[in-house]
C-alpha cells in the first residue's frame, strides 16, 4: 500500500501549527466568483466600444508569480529539507517523489506549496516548507496506523471518498495504481480515502479480498463525498439577463457534485446545463433557458481557463453540456482576447440547441 501516494494537497487546509503569513495568504486567494466578474465585465468593455475604461489586469499565472531563480531555490530548499529527515526524493514538475524506508515511493502535489511560497517574504520559505513536510509526514504515519486497522469494506466505508482528477495524472505516477474509472471525458474518477490529515488515492491491492464489487465502492464513496462536502450554489449576476450558479468552498471537494448534477436543487434548466470545475474546490452551472446560454458558455470558458493558472488545485479547463443524462465536452479554442466555440468539433446536439434558441 502507498499510505500517502498523490495525496491532494495533503497539507492545505487550515493549519493553526503554521505561520501568520501562510494562514493569512488565504484570503488573498483569487475567488472563482471574482474571476467570474471581472471576465463579464472586460466581456463588456472589449465588445462594447462605448465604454471607455481600462480593462482589468489579468490574473497572474502561477509561473509569473516567482522568477525561474526563486523556483529553483524552492525546489532546492524542498528537496533538501526532505533529504535531511533520511530519505531519497525527487522533483518533477508539481509533483514530489520521497522514497521511504520500506523502498516504496509515494508522490505529492505541492502546488500549494509554491503558491504560498510566492505570497510571502522570502526570508519565511524555509519555515513554511519544514511545516509542511512536518505536516506531510505526519499524514504517512497517521495514515499507517489506521490502515492497519481496515480488513474489510465495513471497516473502510466511513473513509472512502471520490475526487476528480485531469486524466494525465496517471502519467506522473507510474509507479502507482489507483482505482479509477472514466466518467467523464478529460477526468478520471479516483476511489480514495478521505481522511481527517490527508486526501489518498486507493490502489487496487487495497481492495483485493474484499467483499464488495468495484461499482459498489464507488456509490458508497460517492454519497460520502456528496454528504460530507455539500454544494450551496450562490446565485451571481454578471450581466443583466445573466445568472451563473456558483460554489466554492476552499479545501472542500465541491467539484464531485459534477457527478449528481440533478440532485442539485435549481442546477437544470429547461434544456440541461452549462457545468464547469475549473478546481477541485469549485462548481460553476448555469442552466440553460434562452439564447443567453451563448454569453453564459464565453464568460464560464474564460474564468476556468483563467483558474487553472492561479488555483491552489486546479481540476479541467473544459465546460460541459448536462443534457438530462450525460455530461459533453463542448470544446472552444483561445482567441486573441476571448474563449471561441470551436464550431467544427462542437456535438451536433449542442449546435441543434442553439441554433434553435437564437433563431
């Protein structure tokens, strides 16, 4: 077993152990809702002439926020802080590989890390990071102590959970193997354990000898997660006539809601629903009624390509149809200032719909 292998954002959530500076960074984190806003209004200022204001200043991407210099000195600064606690580890990319004393390597997402290393003074990198792998460690020895507990399906069904996550992770991970299965296109779906110190992917040894198919698992893991982390959708005008259904809750995972849309009170429309989950934290929908579904999918493209950029844990840039039944990828290409449908790939379903509303 890999007791922390890819944990999501193992230490992320609040921590009283950390410094002021790294608790405080949280409220500066760019809201998805903010985003939402400030991508409606320059949608306005580019394409009606007669407002002469300057357009906001765009959301700086991770890679814009440190200097290649002051990444490398973090990756450094990382990698040594794990070496002096004994063990063999490596860097590449977001991902951290420590190999541990039973020679079994584990990988972790740091991303948060860098985020929070980029938003505070330098001279407070080297605390931040050795309370991070305290809390890091720790999270392997917790989760230690309790798999050794777990025998069986009843023994584990209080910590399963499901999480989202882009479909190339499999790739940074070799030499793990998670339970997953595609639901939807871009994403896979991973059984995990969702515990209180740490978030880990189960690897299919775990789950051999129990009494219990796959799909059973994941309905199990997947009402935990429904009722452990629930969705208020909020309401936010962006343009008159414009309403997008937003929720974010830092740390939480939100964006599984994705997979029980319809249990969603007021998330489908008459014909479906425009979804996105820019962030494991994050669920946007608008349900689709009227011609309006046109702007709507422009400003929702725009904020999730904008938020894989800036996000402590960045999910998919892609937006969706829920036509009642299946989640569709409807597909849209960069343009110079703004998303673009990409008209020759777009589901002929998708274009019957709006064809028909704007006509």
């Amino acid at each position: 077993m890999k007791p922390c292998g890819t944990a999501l954002r193992a230490s992320s959530r609040t921590d009283p152990s950390r410094p002021t500076e790294a608790r405080e960074w949280r409220s500066h984190n760019t809201s998805l809702v903010a985003l939402a806003l400030i991508a409606a209004v320059t949608f306005i200022i580019v394409m009606i002439p007669c407002c002469a204001m300057a357009s906001p200043e765009p959301s700086p991407e991770v890679a814009e926020l440190l200097t290649p210099e002051e990444t490398a000195r973090i990756s450094s600064m990382v990698i040594s802080e794990v070496e002096q606690r004994g063990f063999q580890t490596r860097l590449e990319d977001d991902f951290l590989f420590i190999t541990f004393s039973d020679q079994e390597e584990h990988s972790f997402i740091i991303r948060d890390l860098r985020i929070m290393c980029a938003y505070v003074d330098e001279g407070s990198w080297g605390e931040i990071i050795e309370l991070y792998m305290d809390h890091l460690f720790m999270a392997v020895e917790e989760t230690k102590s309790l798999m050794a507990e777990i025998h069986g399906v009843e023994d584990a069904a209080p910590y399963l959970g499901l999480c989202l996550f882009p479909w190339e992770y499999i790739q940074h991970a070799p030499n793990e193997d998670p339970v997953y299965r595609y639901d939807i296109e871009g994403m896979i779906t991973c059984l995990m354990w969702d515990l209180p110190w740490s978030r880990t992917t189960i690897e299919w040894s775990e789950i051999e000898g129990w009494d219990c198919s796959v799909d059973e698992l994941f309905s199990i893991a997947l009402e935990n997660t429904l009722e452990k982390y629930p969705a208020v959708l909020v309401e936010v005008n962006l343009l008159p006539e414009l309403d997008l259904l937003v929720c974010e809750d830092e740390g939480n995972l939100v964006s599984t809601h994705i997979l029980a849309l319809d249990r969603l009170p007021g998330a489908v429309g008459t014909h479906g629903s425009l979804v996105s989950v820019p962030a494991h934290n994050t669920l946007l929908v608008y349900p689709i009624e009227d011609e309006h579904v046109i702007m709507a999918y422009i400003v929702m493209a725009l904020i999730a390509n904008d938020s894989a950029k800036i996000s402590f844990s960045p999910l998919i840039e892609l937006v969706y149809w829920y036509d009642g039944q299946a989640l569709i990828n409807i597909p849209y290409v960069m343009g110079e200032e703004f998303p673009e449908f990409d008209i020759y790939n777009m589901p002929a379903e998708f274009l019957r719909l709006l064809l028909t509303m704007v006509n």
